[in-house]
C-alpha cells in the first residue's frame, strides 16, 4: 500500500495543477505483456465515449496497440476512419496518427477485443434508474461480452466508478465464471478516471492514479501496466474497496462543499451580504477551500456518486442532506421568481444555458432541462438559448429556442451556466423585462436597463438605474 506523495490546494474548486512532462523511453511491443518495465503489449478499453476515447488516445500514445471496443457502430466507423467523434482538445490527432500507424482499431466484438488483449479496461457509464440507485445493466453487459475471451495471464482494469464492494462482489465472481482463479490466473484490479471534460488529456498528467486489486498481484500488474502508459504518480493501494471508497469520496466532497456553500449563500442574502466576497476572503487561509453557490450541480460525478456512495446502505446523513440542498436550489430559484412577478402563469422567461457546464455540450444530469420543466409546472412561456445546442435540441427539451440579438419580450432571464457570451448581453433586447436571476454569479458586471433588477446567488439585489 502507497499513498499520494504530495496533494494539491484546490481552492475555491479550482483545477490548476502542474502537469507532469512524459519520460518514458519508447516501449518495446512484447506478447504476452507480463509487466515487464520498458514493455508494452495489447491492451482492449470498452467503452469508447469521451473518457473512454481519451484513454486510447493516451494508451495508443505510450507504444501500446489498442482496441477500442464499444456497442455504437458509428463509434467505431468514426475511429477506423482515424477520426475522434468527441471534442476533446488533442484528441483527434492521437486517433488519426495511431490509426495511420496501425496501432489502433476499433470493434464492436468485445469478446474478440478480449481474446486479442492483455490487458482490459472497461470504461462504461453507470449511471441512476428511476429510484435513484446504480443502474447497472451498461457494465454487466460489458463485462458478458469480455468475459468468454478471457485466458490466463491477463489483466482487467474497472474504470468505471462503482459504489464500494462492487468489484469483488459484483464483478469478480463473474469474472471469474470463465474458470479463471483471481489474482493468480486473472488479475483483477479497480483504478477510476479522474477525467474532466474538456481536459481529459491534461488531466491524465496531472493526477496520482489510485490503484487497489483484488489481491496483491492484481495490484502489482495493474500498477506496471499504468506506469508504462501514464506520467504521474501510481498509488498502490490496499485493496479494490479502498481505491473504490477514495473515488466517491473525492466527488461526494464537491457535492457537500457546493451544498454549503448554496447554505451560506442563502444566509448571505439574509444579511444583504455578497457570498463572493466572504468565500474569498474565508479561502484565503489555506484550511477553507469552500467551492462556489449556484443553481443547482450536474454532470456525470457529482450528482451521482453521493448515491453510489449511499446504495450499500451506509448511514451517511450529511450525504443526504446534502443531495437534497443541490437539487433543491431549482426549486428554491423558482420560489424567489414567483415571490417578486407575483407569478409565472402566462409570463415569459428565458433559459439561458442548457448544458450541465458551459463549453461542454453534455446535458447528463444539468439543471438546465429541470429549470425548464420547473417553469413550465409554473405556468411559464419558456424560451431557451445555449450556443452548444441546435433549434431542434433546444425544442425536444420543451423550450421555445431564442435567436441570440433579437427582440423578445420576457418577464425574467435565468442563467444556468456560465457562459462568456453572456457578458455580451444588452439588456435592451428584451423589452418588459423584469428580472435577471444569475445562477452562476457570473453577471454581477452587466449594464442594468432602467426598472430591471439583479439577483444572483447570495449577491445583494441590485436595480437598474
């Protein structure tokens, strides 16, 4: 068992960390792969969407020959072509040069891919059923599909973020159905992505890699296999469940950091306080790293892995409490609207921002299309903008889209993320308006028409002029 050899001060929820530089010499390309420093052999990712890409990207840039495995035949079209069909910055170039190189294809046979491989990562998206709960379906049908390839000597690496126990109670027994004996004829170990969309790549030389086997062989193999493909640290850790519990709770953090901060934010506007101004000024002692308010959390992590967290049936009321506080502010943003137009039966309010995070054009889990819903429950017109999004995307979410520049007649605007382009808004566009409720606290800058008011969250209401 190892630990981290140094930590990074993220204050405020910032990602600025100093990148690693590659040193490794040009691997030498062995079958079978058996960890040997300097090796590298043939290595199966199923899973080829943004993250899962991004490793074969990484894997195909180290000297190893990849199979990406995935379900969508385009996926795969789109990389045999030599193109990624993400938008991840660097990507595209890694893809197109493996492929030229012939250290790179794409199946959609992830038995065969398994045969072929030494080393198997399975990269795959749980996300929530309908009660809240691990929707597994996606990775167990995954590891069906490697499972009749597997043979003696191989390895197999979950990416996937589980809830604690999962690789050895859920997936090791299946895994070891092919007849294989783990961690002494199948290695089997547990490493999450720590990925960030947009920087996926970036962040692959920026952070230890957190390793835990289902046995001390499994840990070992899978650790040389990391150290020949990734410049940064390898943490070795003492078990699967451990590698599994530091994921969640590195995410679970965010989610209770963002709900105490949305709590200090309303305490703020109680005071006429701005909330910007106290968590800077508390985040400049090196203890407080309190993130930042806003209208609610999104994405793949953060709002989903508190649950993962919480489905073994841990008591952990925080969590909880948490989770609610997040999905709350929607709500909480409705409620205020309502409190100052009267109400929104029949008033018009503009959406602008859809996706869980500006730049990314990924709606997993944003609150974006629950603002939307929210307003129409309410009785709301709803027009909607988001520069990532078509017209038709726009409409399938149940919003009217808006034409950025023109004239529209709302009663309120909401901002959901945090967009540049809103720092170009003329607040003359939108004549009637009353409101500009800022979800992000990004717009404390912007030009006021006369009779409009600001709020942003935990910022003091201002009034135009």
């Amino acid at each position: 068992m190892s630990a981290p050899s140094r930590t990074y001060s993220a204050l405020g929820g910032t990602n600025v960390v100093p990148a690693a530089a590659c040193g490794h010499e040009p691997a030498r390309f062995v079958q079978p792969w058996t960890g040997e420093p300097g090796t590298a052999g043939v290595v199966a990712v199923v899973g080829a969407g943004k993250m899962g890409l991004t490793l074969v990207g990484q894997f195909a840039s180290h000297g190893w020959h990849v199979v990406a495995v995935d379900i969508d035949a385009r996926v795969i079209d789109s990389i045999n072509a030599g193109r990624s069909h993400i938008d991840e910055p660097g990507l595209d170039e890694i893809v197109s040069s493996a492929r030229k190189a012939g250290t790179l294809r794409g199946t959609t046979d992830g038995r065969e891919a398994a045969e072929a491989a030494d080393v198997i990562v399975l990269i795959v998206p749980i996300m929530l059923d309908a009660s809240g709960s691990p929707d597994y379906r996606t990775m167990d049908a995954a590891v069906e599909a490697i499972r009749p390839g597997l043979r003696p000597g191989q390895t197999v690496i979950l990416e996937t973020t589980l809830p604690v126990g999962d690789t050895r109670t859920r997936y090791g027994p299946r895994l070891a159905a092919s007849g294989l004996a783990i961690d002494e004829d199948l290695f089997v170990a547990f490493s999450p992505e720590r990925l960030y969309s947009g920087a996926a790549l970036d962040n692959l030389a920026l952070y230890p890699k957190l390793v835990g086997g289902l046995g001390p062989a499994s840990t070992a193999r899978a650790a040389a296999f990391y150290e020949s493909v990734l410049d940064v640290e390898i943490v070795a850790m003492s078990s699967a469940e451990a590698a599994e519990f530091a994921k969640l709770a590195e995410t679970t953090y965010r989610d209770v950091n963002i709900a105490l901060a949305n709590e200090f934010a309303g305490y703020a506007a109680s005071l006429d306080l701005d909330i910007r101004e106290v968590i800077a000024a508390a985040n400049s002692q090196p203890y407080s790293h309190v993130h930042q308010p806003g209208i609610g959390v999104g994405g793949h992590c953060i709002p989903v892995y508190p649950r993962f967290l919480m489905a073994g049936g841990a008591n952990l009321p925080m969590v909880a409490l948490a989770r609610e506080i997040n999905d709350g502010q929607v709500a909480a943003a409705i409620r205020f609207l309502e409190s100052e137009l009267g109400e929104l039966k029949g008033a018009s309010v503009l959406v602008l921002g859809l996706t869980y995070r500006s730049g990314v054009k990924e709606l997993a889990y944003s609150q974006g299309p629950a603002l939307i819903q929210a307003l129409q429950a309410a009785g709301a017109n709803v027009h909607a903008f988001d520069p990532l999004l078509e017209d038709e995307e726009i409409r399938r979410l149940g919003a009217e889209p808006y034409r950025w520049g023109r004239e529209l007649g709302v009663s309120a605007i909401i901002t959901q993320t945090s967009d540049r382009r809103w720092e170009q808004l003329d607040l003359a566009w939108f004549p009637g308006l009353r409101w500009l409720l800022d979800g992000r606290n990004s717009l404390g800058a912007v030009h006021l028409s006369p009779g409009v008011s600001y709020a942003g969250i935990g910022v003091p209401v201002r009034i135009g002029r």
